[in-house]
C-alpha cells in the first residue's frame, strides 16, 4: 500500500494545517539551465545517455510543438500565460540514480519518502527480519520519480522472477529499447497535443512496466511522483504493455510542496493491452492546489490514453483528483479488439480557488465493445469543476455500448459544476446512454447528521463519501481508504 | 428531567413560540398536541438545535444541562434524539455505516469507549428485529427508497440503538398504517424505564393509545393552553382544537 495512515497522520502533524504533504527536501540538485531549446532536449538526452533514434523522436516532437504555438483554449480553465522559458527542463538529485540496491538511495530522500508515508524498502517479511504487516495488506512494488528521475524501484527482482518489468523508463530504453521502440508513442502520439508534444520532447523520467503473456502481476505496481525542486517542469512518461491473457494493477500518487508560483507538470501515459489483457490504472492525484486565494499550485496537464488493441482486453482507469490549481486530464480509452471494455470511474474535487476541467474519451472502434463512465464532481469554495467526456462510436463498432453517468455534488453557492458530454454515433446498433444529476449539500442532511451526534466534518465526509462510493469501491482496498481520508482532508472546512 | 421556561422562538423574524413552560420529569412521557401552525415541530428543531430557528427568550435545561447553548452534536451526545417528521435521505451512506458513526461519536463525546463493527451489527441486528425490520435494512442507504412506515421505523431504530435520554417523536405516527403505528408504538414502550423520557408530538389522539403518556399538553399559538391526564387526549378527539380555543 501507497501510504501508511500511521505515517500519513504523522506527515500531516509537521506539516501543520491545510496541504499536509507541502514539506521541501533540501537536497543538493543538478539542475539544466532555464529555458527550453534544442540544446535543452539534447542535454536531457545525454544526460540520460539514450540512443540516437530517442533523440531523434524527441526533436521532432519539439519541433511539432513549435509548430503548435499554443495552448488549448478549450478547456474551462483560466491562467496566466507560462514562460516555458522561464523553467528547468532537468531537475535530478546529485548522487547518481540507477542504483543497484536501496541502500546506495540518499538518506535524505528515503527519509522524504518515509515521511510522505512512502517506505521504499521491501520488508522482508519471509526472511522473518521484520514481522508481517498486521492488517495482512500485500506488498507493492514501487517506483519513486523525484522530480526528473526515478531514485528507486522496489521489489524488481521478485518481479523478474515471474517475467514482469517494472524499471524506470530511462532504464527501459537501455535495457529493452526494442519494447520501448515499438510501443512509445503509439497510443500517444508525439505530436497528438500541446502538452503531450512538449512531455515527448523533455520528459525525463517515468515507470516501464511489461507484463508477458499469460502472467497475472503477482503484486501491485505503483509509481509516487514528487515534485521538489524549485521552478521546475515535471514531465514523466509511463509506458505499461500488458500481452496476451495477463493482467495488472497499477496505483498511483503524486504530492508537491507549498510553494507561491505555480509549476507545471505535464505527464504522458500509455497503456497498451493485447488479446485477453487486463489493465487496471488507478490514480490518486494530491499535488499542491495552492492557498485559499488561488496562489502557487500545480498545472497538471496531463494525457493518458489506454489502447486496447486485443480482443476481450480490458482497461479501466480509476481516479481521485484532490489537489492541483489546475487539472486537465481525460484518461481515455480506444477500444479496437472486439469485445473489449474500458471503464474511468473519477471522483475530482475542487476547493478553493481550484478548477478541474477532467473527463474522458472511449472510442469504439471493434464490434461489441462496452465502456463504462462514472463520474463524480465535487465542487466547494470558489472553485469550478467541469466534466467533459467524448463517446465516440465508429461506423464498424457493431453491436457497442456506452453508459455514461456523471454526477455533481455543491458544497456552497459560490461554485461551479458543468458537465459537456459530446456523443458521436456513427453506427446504428450501438447503445449509448448519458445520465446527469446535480445536487447539493443539503441543510437538511448536515441537520440529520448532526442530530445524530456527527459533527458537521464528519457528516460532509459522510455525505461526500456515500457520494462518491461508486467510485471508491473500485479503488484497490487499501487505496480507498487513502483515498477517503484524502477526501476529508481536502474538503476540511468547506462547510460553514 | 427537561426543563422549558419562558421559551420564545422564532424563524425568519416571526415569532413561533411565544413562552413555552413545561417540565418532563424523567421516566415520563409526555405528549404534545395541538393543531398545524401551532409550534409542535418548531418546538423539536429547537431543541435539537437547528440553526435556523433564533431562541429569543427562555431557558432549556436537560438534567441541569444548558441545551440551548450546546450544538446539534453535542445535544446528541447529552442524550437528546429527535425522530424526524420527514427523515432525510443519505444517498451512498449504508444505513449500519451511518448508525454506528453516529453511535461511536456519541460514545466518544461520552468517554466511552468506540464499538467495533462486529460489536455494533450484534447490537443493531437485535434492535432491527426487535422492530421487526428485515435486516437488511442496515444495509440499503439511509431512507432512500424506503415507504414512509420503513422511514418512521428507521428512526426508532436509530433511537433503540442510540438510547437517549429524552427522545422527541415529531409526529412519528403521520403517514403510518396500524400495523406500523403498533410497531412503531412498541419500540418507543420497550425505551421506557426510569431513565428514559419523551416527547410525543403529535397531531392525533390515536398514536395515543399505543404509547399512553403520563401527561398531555396542548400547544395552540405557540403557547401551552392546557395540560392534564391522558384523558385529555380522549377529549380533545370528541371535542376538537376550536372548542379547546374558545375555552382558552
């Protein structure tokens, strides 16, 4: 499991009020120079020692950035221009990465991770050193990426053995450039968006995961990024490819410090699942939102999109976005392998001055594919949250279902909820259902609560919980109940 | 014992209660009557403390304890439990989930220690049968989709496993067939004992003789006209709430 509550709560006691994750590790950086050029791209690239084709595709996709010029205007979301010029493109600690063992990791950062509830050692339960967890929760494998590289990947021998890898992706260009060559990029596009086009060209680091044919991942992978250093850019790039038959988990989560000015993050993601495969993605998303009056926080603009390129595959993308100024995100799904399914359960909320412009895309291309969306908003303080959502149904795709329910939960009378489905059906047997609610925190359930002896906090987290149950339930266990924690913290005093 | 002295009320500047004095002596039930628009549901907000009501004047005291100054919750715990006219719907919120957050928190104002939910599902599964509810009732979400005898039976399951010290009926019995006005009857009976008191609001004699009270009390303007005996009950029902008002 990601985060220990124990730790959690401790994390959340230094940190004082509000954002309990806002701590900076002081910790000597080698930095890139500001700014963002060729040069840029071609020291990110030695620095990371890749090949020459890698450089090649990370070129191109600068200059179809270029060509983009700008941002989208699209989305609901609102911000002052960014100086892309005025941001390190690197940001790594100095002791070398690519370490052998954990114990050549700094001191300082596995003590930043222990403190973010992030223990990154393998217990080593068999071999009695350290007593079995007492709640029986399994291990997890985990990657820490701070801020442009990966400082430590747990648990991969234990993976090997069974054929799965789970290795930063720098590495994964070294060791298995043939799997990275065939499938980066092929789901994302380099040139597909602005942001996916500029993580094409910078992104630094990331997870790799491949899990050969046949093999059902023997634990849960997740990756906890962190963002540290000071004017910095994240942009990390995940890659999971799931063959014939297999299956994963994969579990997510991401905090950041306090800080006035905003960074940016801009990750790409792509899944990729073959014949019978199983992906299920899951997201817990706590980057810093910035203060009460909307300063400092991060932009994450992010794309994550799932192939499922095989018959009867599956992928299923699960979030709670909780933090950020700003999120711009629809984890998709193409649905090219008959029979195949996707499924984005979302719960986003917003507080304060935050603004969420999140959703998802679920093409059908094969015949009989199903997908599933499940989403909830909710609004508090100032903050605006808009669903958007494409469901896009192919002239081949026979015999398709969608079933699309979004609902929106107010805390207040000074926020926003919107909801912006588009539906495009090109292909008459296809059955595609949109359902909508909007509601708010009634005075009348506070009173119920608190009549029954819940205090107001309690009675939200109650209220919001049962809300967004839908959602939560498809959270790995202990992630849910992260997750609900994460959830009360979040909308802490937003009532009242 | 429940003490209300002088209590005045009101809500969006009109005044509801205008001096309301009335004692319930522990152990006792006692019931409230009066005809709609007289004060009888304004009178349970405020004492469980809702906010929109404004307490201009008066004291209300629980077994010495100022309830006025106290918060919804902490009434709660004090041992007040309101069962609601119209019971309010929790979508997603597990009927069990709810009871036994609601249970732990009174037990935590209250130094005693939380149950766990084993403890808790032994303790609610016997109140539930008792009130010949199924038992999977604890599992649906709180009120929703329940008829309106299943939400009056809700609440006096909430109220079994809550045990408060004064529990307030408003108009428990409205929208209640007999079978369930007997059921609903017979939880509030099996509550009474020599540390349990209540105030039955209601607007019929009928609730009445399933919960015979130790005393009635008509509320009319805002203001208790009369009191007496259960008998009152019985007269008011042949008499109605006018010829009460002429000889008041």
């Amino acid at each position: 499991m990601a985060v220990d509550t124990d730790t959690l709560e401790t994390v959340q006691s230094v940190a004082g009020t509000g954002y309990k994750w806002g701590f900076e590790t002081d910790i000597e950086m080698d930095l890139a120079p500001k700014g963002l050029s060729e040069d840029t791209i071609r020291l990110i690239s030695a620095r990371k020692g890749e090949p020459e084709w890698l450089l090649a595709w990370r070129l191109k996709a600068y200059a179809s950035w270029l060509a983009m010029g700008e941002e989208p205007s699209w989305a609901r979301v609102e911000h002052a221009p960014i100086d892309y010029q005025d941001l390190h493109y690197y940001a790594a600690p100095k002791k070398k990465p690519g370490l052998k063992s954990l114990d050549e990791v700094d001191p300082e950062l596995l003590r930043t991770y222990e403190k973010l509830g992030i223990p990154l050692r393998e217990r080593a339960v068999l071999a009695g050193v350290e007593q079995a967890p007492a709640n029986g929760r399994a291990d997890i494998a985990i990657d820490a990426v701070f801020d442009s590289v990966s400082v430590a990947t747990t648990f991969r021998e234990t993976l090997s053995k069974s054929g799965v890898i789970f290795c930063p992706i720098s590495e994964a260009v070294r060791d298995h450039p043939d799997l990275v060559r065939r499938y980066l990029g092929s789901v994302v596009p380099a040139g597909d968006n602005f942001f996916a086009a500029l993580n094409s060209a910078v992104f630094t680091d990331g997870s790799f995961v491949f899990i050969p044919k046949g093999v059902r991942c023997p634990m849960e992978l997740s990756t906890y990024f962190r963002i540290n250093a000071r004017n910095t850019g994240q942009f990390e790039r995940t890659l999971i490819i799931v063959e014939e038959g297999s299956y994963v988990s994969y579990l997510e989560g991401c905090t950041a410090p306090m800080r006035d000015e905003n960074q940016l993050h801009a990750a790409v993601v792509e899944l990729v699942a073959l014949d019978d495969a199983q992906i299920k993605y899951s997201t817990v998303q706590n980057w810093y939102p910035g203060d009460a009056e909307g300063r400092g926080g991060i932009y994450n603009f992010v794309t994550k999109r799932g192939a499922c390129r095989g018959a009867r595959s599956k992928i299923s993308w699960t979030q709670v976005e909780t933090g950020s100024a700003i999120t711009w995100k629809y984890p998709s799904c193409i649905l090219q392998g008959d029979d195949s399914v996707g499924e984005f359960y979302s719960v986003a909320v917003t507080t304060n001055r935050q603004q969420a412009d999140t959703g998802t895309k679920m093409i059908h291309i094969g015949k009989n594919t199903k997908s599933t969306i499940v989403s909830k908003g909710i609004s508090a303080g100032r903050s605006n949250n808009t669903y958007r959502g494409l469901v896009k149904i192919l002239p081949k795709a026979a015999g398709a279902r969608n079933h699309t329910q979004c609902d929106s939960l107010l805390i207040g009378d000074r926020c926003g909820a919107h909801t912006v489905p588009y539906i495009e059906s090109r292909n008459p047997t296809a059955k595609v259902e949109h359902e909508a609610t909007t509601s708010k925190i009634a005075e009348d359930q506070l009173f119920y609560c608190r009549s029954r002896g819940l205090t107001e906090e309690d009675a939200v987290n109650l209220i919001v919980n049962g809300f967004c149950k839908e959602v939560l339930q498809e959270l790995p266990m202990e992630f849910a109940v992260e997750a609900q924690k994460l959830l009360a913290v979040s909308l802490e005093g937003s009532v009242g | 014992m429940l003490y209300i002295n002088g209590l005045r009320a009101a809500i969006d500047g009109r005044e509801i209660l205008k001096g309301i004095n009335l004692t319930v002596p522990t152990g006792e039930v006692h019931a409230i009557m009066g005809p709609n628009g007289s004060g009888k549901s304004t009178l349970s907000y405020v004492l469980s403390g809702r906010e929109d009501y404004a307490v201009t004047a008066g004291t209300v005291t629980l077994d010495g304890r100022d309830l006025l100054a106290m918060e919804p919750e902490a009434r709660a715990a004090a041992g007040v439990f309101l069962a609601f006219q119209y019971p309010v719907e929790l979508p997603g919120v597990g009927n069990a989930n709810f009871l036994r957050t609601a249970l732990n928190a009174i037990r935590r104002t209250r130094g005693e220690s939380e149950l766990d939910a084993v403890q808790f599902l032994k303790l609610a599964r016997a109140a539930a049968k008792r009130l010949s509810m199924p038992d999977d009732m604890l599992k649906r979400n709180v009120n929703v989709g329940f008829s309106g005898g299943e939400k009056k039976r809700n609440e006096i399951l909430q109220m079994a496993v809550l045990k408060p010290k004064l529990a307030v009926l408003d108009e428990t019995d409205s929208g209640l067939d007999i079978d369930a006005l007997r059921i609903v009857a017979d939880g509030v009976n099996a509550q009474r004992g020599p540390d349990f008191s209540a105030l039955v609001i209601t607007h019929y004699q009928r609730l009445l003789d399933y919960i015979v009270p130790d005393r009635v009390h008509v509320l009319m303007d805002g203001r208790i006209v009369r009191s007496g005996g259960p008998e009152l009950a019985h007269e008011l029902e042949a008499s109605g709430y006018a010829g009460l008002a002429e000889a008041a």
